[in-house]
C-alpha cells in the first residue's frame, strides 16, 4: 500500500471515517437538543 507521510492510506481513510461518525453523534446532540427544547415549549407553557 501507498504511503503518505510515512502513514498507511487505509490507516487515514479509517481515521477520517471514525471523525465523521463522532462528528455525526454531536450534530445528533444538537438536532435531538433542539427538536425537544422547541416541543417542550408548548408543553411546558400548556393551560391544564
């Protein structure tokens, strides 16, 4: 396999694809984060 600084290009590519799925899990955070906050508003503010 080829090189690239001295790292193994299958080593970069399973390095980069990892990244993506830790960067995937925070933007779930802050979507789930912000589709609850926004149902919890009319909720919280509900005439019972």
């Amino acid at each position: 396999m080829k090189l690239v600084n001295g790292r193994d290009i299958e080593d970069l590519k399973k390095r980069i694809q990892e990244k993506e799925v830790y960067l995937d899990k925070i933007r779930g955070c802050f979507i789930g984060g912000s589709v609850g906050n926004a149902l919890g508003y009319a909720i919280e503010f509900q005439n019972e």
